[in-house]
C-alpha cells in the first residue's frame, strides 16, 4: 500500500500558484519522498524529491515539515498544461529493493 | 534530454497469444523497471531488473511474464500466454544508480489490448 495520502482533487486558477498537499506520516528516516504528474495516459512524470531540506527545480518547489510527516508541492504559476494526476510517493528503497507505490494521486485541474 | 522510449505505442493481439513490449532506457541508466496500468486505477509495480537479473518482482509479475536485456540498448516484456485481464498500459522506467536518490524516469508507455 502506498504510504502517503492526498486529496483526490484541486482546482487552481492558471497563473496562481497550486500547492497541493500529501500525509506520510510513517515515513522512515531515510525515505525520500517524490511527486510525480500523469497528463492523461502519458507516463508518469518526474518533477521532485526531497528528503528532509526544501527543494526547489525549474518546475516546482518542494517542502517538507520538519517532523517529515507532511510536505507541499508548489507550482509557483500554474497553466492549463498543468492539469493533470499528481502522485506523492515516498520511495521504498533497500539493497535489494527500490519500487515506486502509486497512490491515487491529486487530480489538479487548472482553469482559464 | 534524454528519454525512455517505448514501442509499439499500442499493440492489439488475441487472447493466448505471445506479446513482447520493447523499451529504450535512458543509455547511461543501469537499473530498468516494468509498471502497468489497468484503465482507470492505480500504476502498479511489476519487476526491477539490475545487473542481467530480476532484484524484485510483485505478485503480478507470475510465470507468464519474463524481461530481459537482450543486448546494450533494449528491455523487453514477454507475456507468453495473453489473458483479456492483461489489457493494460505498460510503462517502462529507467534510473542512475549516481551519487544520492536519482529518480526513476517513465516513458510513454504500450497500451496493450487483448482480444
């Protein structure tokens, strides 16, 4: 089961920001959490990860608490081509395993 | 940049059966995964593959299923006995091993329909 849980829809305006929120609050020290996107039936697409420090990419920003059990994924200006599922995973990853689990994601749907 | 390509786009075939799918990872890229997705759920896990071996497979991935890397550039999915419930995208990924977490990077994905 995926670790992580996220609304299953947002609406945003394009050119404000979307911040979309994901719980993982089992999380183990050395997980890294990741947001992915699914625009329609494309596969999914990477954007960020983190482990405890903000990030910041040409995409995105990325900020967890300090407890690590929660974190935010910032679309400082979303556009119509934003639209689309995004996932927060905390990747399982050991010597002999390393799997994403999809949850059902955020449905983000951007309008005019 | 760099991208996992994967073909056909779609494949049609009858029940029972053999498809393989063909994936492109990313070239520096020395860990490869299989994933699918039934219409309208989940992406689901299938196989991890390092190192010319399987390092994790799920519950899905049974005895109909095998990957391989039959030469520098390719990974392929076999399903040797098409099930209608096989009917699925398939998405291929690919990662770095590097310096720190590297992502896992998807392609386009197979849609696969079984007749």
């Amino acid at each position: 089961d995926a670790k992580t849980t996220q609304p299953p829809s947002m609406d945003c305006a394009e050119g404000r920001a979307a911040n979309l929120p994901c719980n993982h609050s089992t999380i183990s020290g050395n997980e890294y959490v990741y947001w992915y996107r699914q625009i329609h039936s494309q596969g999914p697409q990477y954007i960020i990860h983190g482990l405890k420090n903000n990030e910041t990419n040409e995409m995105a920003s990325l900020i967890i608490t300090e407890d690590r059990k929660s974190s935010t994924l910032i679309l400082p200006h979303a556009t119509l081509r934003d639209t689309a599922v995004y996932y927060c995973i905390v990747r399982v990853r050991s010597y002999n395993t390393d799997k994403l689990i999809f949850g059902t994601g955020t449905r983000l749907q951007v309008f005019p | 940049e760099p991208e996992v390509t994967q073909t056909p786009s779609h494949q049609v075939t009858q029940m029972g059966q053999e498809v393989i799918l063909r994936c492109v990872p990313i070239s520096n890229h020395l860990y490869f995964y299989w994933y699918r997705q039934i219409l309208g759920q989940k992406v689901e896990f299938l196989v991890s593959f390092y190192n010319n071996e399987i390092s994790e497979k799920s519950e899905i991935f049974d005895d109909q299923f095998s990957v391989e890397r039959p030469d520098g550039s390719n990974f392929t999915l076999k399903i040797r006995s098409t099930k209608l419930e096989d009917s699925a995208m398939y998405f291929c990924a690919s990662s770095n091993p590097g310096t720190g977490n590297q992502p896992q990077h998807f392609g386009d994905g197979t849609r696969l329909s079984i007749l």
